[in-house]
C-alpha cells in the first residue's frame, strides 16, 4: 500500500512538470541596440498593396438663402391674388464648381399680395388725372423646373428692392478712349466684360420682352385716367431659398484640390452678388461691405476659387443727390477674400460691372465708381410743357385743350376743350410747365441704389504680403511725406 502511494506521487510529480514546460514563455522587450534585438531579423514586406486613401466627395448643395435670379418671361396683367406667374432663370446657379441650375430653367409661381392703397394715395393721384394708380405687387416663386424634366419645389422670398427690368452696365476703359495699348491684364478684364454682356445678352433672347410698338401702346394707355396695371416681361426678381437644394455631391480630384488657393492670375473677372444693400442716400464713408462669389474663378480647367468664396471691402464714397438734380456717387473697394477654408488674403479690386435698373441710369467710371445720371429727354419734355403752356395763352380751343394736356394730361385736355375758357387753359398749360421744370432741373437728383444680392462683376488681384524680419530692428526715420500721412 505504502509502494502504491509513492507510485503515485512520482507519477503526479512527473506530469506537473510537463505542463509548466508546456506553458508559452513570455518575450522580453529589448530596446534598440541590445544584442537581441540586433540579432533580430527585419519582417518580410507584405504581399498586400496599401489600400489608398478613401477619394473626398464634396456636398452640391445650393444653401439657404441663396437668390435665384429670375426674369418673368412674358407680360402679366394684375389681376387678383394668387394668379399664376412664368419666369426663367437668367443667371446660373453654382453648388462649388458645379452649374445645378442652369439659364433657361423655368420657375412657376404667383402673385402673393396687392397693395391696398390708401385714401390719401388716391386723391394725390387723382389730382395728376390718375383714377386708377399703380400699386405695389409682390410675387412668390414655389417650383424650379429643369430642363431634364426634374422639378424641385421651392419656398422662397423676394428680395426688397428687386421687381424691376434691370441691365448691366460695365465700367468706361478709358485706356481704350486714349489708344493706349492695353496690357495682359487690362485685355483680360476687356474680355471678361465683353462676355458678361453676351450672356446677359443671350439670357434676355429667351424672354418674349416687348417690342417699340408694344412699348408705345403701353404708355399711350398710361396716360389714360383709368388703365390696366401690367409688369412687363423681363422683369427681374431675386428669389432667395427658404430651404437648401440638393443636387448630390461630386468626388474632387487631386488637381481640384491642389489648384484651390493658388495665386489669382491678373486680370482676374469674379461674378458676385452683394450681400450689404447699398444707398447713396444712407451708406457712408468707412461702411463694411460684403459680398459673396455667385460663380466659381477658374483658370482653363484649374479651379481657383469655389463659388461661396467671400469678399469684404468698404465704402469709399458716398454722396447723397442733392438739389438742382445733383445726382448721387457712390464707390466701394474690396479688400480681403475669403475661400471656403477661412483663410483670409489681402486683395486690390475694381468694380467692372453691376447689374441696376434701367430707370436708375447708372454709369461706372474706369474706376469702378458708381454715379446716376439724368435723361437726356427731360430737355424735350420741358421744352414740350413750355410749348404747350405758350399755345395755351390763345382762344383757340384747341390750343386750349392742348394747354390742358399739359397741365392734367387726358383729362386736362377734354376739360380744357369743354370749358373753353382762355385762362382756364392757360392755368393748367402753366401748372405743366412749371411742374416739369420743377422735377427736371430743379427736384432732387436721382440716388445710386444696389439692393441686396445686386449681381457684380469685381476685377481683382493679390497683394505682395511685405516681408516679416527675422530679428527686431530699429525703424528708419520716417520721411516728411510718411509723416505726413501718419498725420491724415
């Protein structure tokens, strides 16, 4: 018995110490240059290629807030509320470098208010033989059309200020004007400008815009003491997005991404909206100002910047109109850009161009400012008032209706007829008269007005960033003229 338990305990003792030397032994962590590790072979390369990094995709999404620029594509008469209106878009439409929404894209809509006019508006236009006075009409666009048969609804707002025919009128070169041979840079911008008015030129085409006699019929029957109300075909409308639009995303290539941020070309051409209204009325000297790129800058196929890219800049002049029809000036610089990627750089810019109203009259001298300019035909008009005014002094009837025409239009010159009296025509020939000399020489003049999202065309170019010194140094003693404006 005593022999069986020994058998056991060697055979117990035995088998304990297989199952320690079958147990893995941990590897020590030697540190470089130890004499294992330098005995230590390097692991073989790995049959697998690296798997490449995954390709950036970015969002084609027009935000919100974003104006679609639309001009309505043919007459409507004002009828009531909730009538239907037709437009097209006559200004592509940019998600980064991508047109989503191109011209031609139709977009519905309708008429969302009339203005109630007042008792007090009313009578002042009945004075002027107006029984039937324009009112206000706003107008809401809720459906985008493209041309693949895609439709998008819409809910947006029209921009104050917009709702007018408007045309682009572009900076005077007065390099051209002199013969003095362009350069590089100035045949850029020339050419830049040239191709703005062709495509706002073919933009226009695809409106049914009326015609010389269409134009004459309209203004012969606005004279009349009661007339239909009409907005004109090519009226034009900014529509900003209540809500963002989406049109998928696209992968950016290496090249995209690398030609992003590179150094702007000279006589670069951006296509921007303003986003802070502007008035020669109420902006000053010292305002910021901010618009945003509509369109993206590219140079041949590089893309430089991205639509949404940002430009700040100032008012530099602003010179409310005055008596004596003294007109309003307006002039503002940009002087910073601002890609997508939030780092600033200084620029110098120019305005080239800017979409107004053709009743402004804008002009833009070759310095980009901003002036409004008084018809040339008020000379007729006065001329016509005063002709009228002097036919009026005779006994004649008819000259005596004429005298009324002046004076109260149509109905100044049936009653002038009817009434016969001399002095009666007279009077009303010399109220004509003496009201159009008033508001053609010496009312107030008209002011410079860009409404908020007013389309520009902005030339501009980097600044040389001045050398930062390595070591702290003494600055030089300033020059007069230095001190000068130190001083200013």
């Amino acid at each position: 018995m005593a022999l069986a338990r020994a058998l056991c305990t060697i055979l117990l003792s035995l088998t304990w110490a297989c199952a320690l030397e079958a147990q893995e032994v941990p590897i020590p962590q030697l540190s470089p240059g130890s004499e294992r590790s330098s005995e230590r072979k390097p692991a073989p390369p790995s049959s697998e290629p690296a798997q490449p990094a995954p390709p950036q995709t970015v969002v084609l999404t027009v935000a919100q807030g974003s104006p679609l620029q639309v001009a309505l594509d043919r007459e409507v008469r004002v009828r009531k509320v909730g009538q239907p209106v037709h437009g097209r878009i006559v200004e592509p439409v940019y998600a980064f470098d991508r047109i989503v929404v191109p011209v031609g894209s139709e977009i519905l809509g309708k008429v969302t208010k009339i203005e109630t006019l007042s008792s007090g508006k009313r009578t002042q236009a009945a004075l002027n033989a107006d029984f039937t006075p324009r009112r206000k009409v706003e107008i809401g666009f809720d459906e985008l059309v493209l041309g693949d048969g895609r439709r998008f609804p819409l809910h947006t707002s029209v921009t104050p200020g917009s709702g007018q025919v408007i045309e682009l009128v572009t900076a005077a070169n007065e390099k051209a004007k002199k013969n003095v041979v362009n350069d590089k840079a100035s045949q850029k911008v020339n050419e830049a400008k040239q191709q703005a008015h062709q495509e706002w030129d073919n933009a226009m085409k695809q409106l049914k815009t009326p015609g010389k006699i269409q134009r004459l019929e309209r203004y012969s029957e606005a004279q009349l003491p009661v007339h239909r109300q009409y907005i004109p075909a090519g009226t034009v409308y900014f529509a900003e997005l209540q809500d963002p639009l989406n049109f998928g995303s696209e992968v950016m290539t290496v090249p995209m991404a690398s030609s992003m941020g590179s150094e702007i070309p000279e006589g670069s051409v951006v296509h921007a909206r303003l986003v802070t209204p502007l008035s020669s009325a109420t902006s000053h000297k010292g305002q910021d100002v901010e618009a945003v790129l509509s369109q993206p800058l590219m140079d041949g196929d590089r893309l430089i910047l991205p639509q949404g890219s940002r430009l700040k800049g100032t008012v530099k002049q602003a010179q409310p109109a005055r008596r004596m029809k003294r007109n309003g000036q307006l002039r503002i610089a940009f002087s910073e850009l601002v890609p997508p990627d939030g780092i600033e750089q200084k620029i110098v810019s120019t305005l080239q161009g800017v979409q107004a109203g053709k009743d402004a009259n804008v002009k833009l001298d070759s310095e980009g400012g901003a002036e409004a300019t008084t018809l040339k035909s008020r000379y007729l008009a006065t001329t016509l008032s005063v002709g009228l005014a002097a036919l009026a002094q005779d006994n004649d009837t008819g000259n005596q209706a004429a005298g009324g025409l002046g004076g109260f239009k149509v109905v100044g010159m049936v009653m002038g007829a009817a009434v016969r009296s001399r002095a009666f025509g007279a009077t009303m020939g010399a109220y004509g008269a003496a009201a159009s000399i008033y508001s053609h020489f010496l009312a107030r003049g008209r002011e410079v007005e860009f409404p908020k999202n007013t389309a520009m065309q902005i030339g501009i170019g980097t600044r040389v960033p001045t050398a930062t010194p390595l070591a702290r140094q003494e600055p030089p003693p300033a020059t007069p003229s230095e001190s000068a404006d130190l001083v200013h």
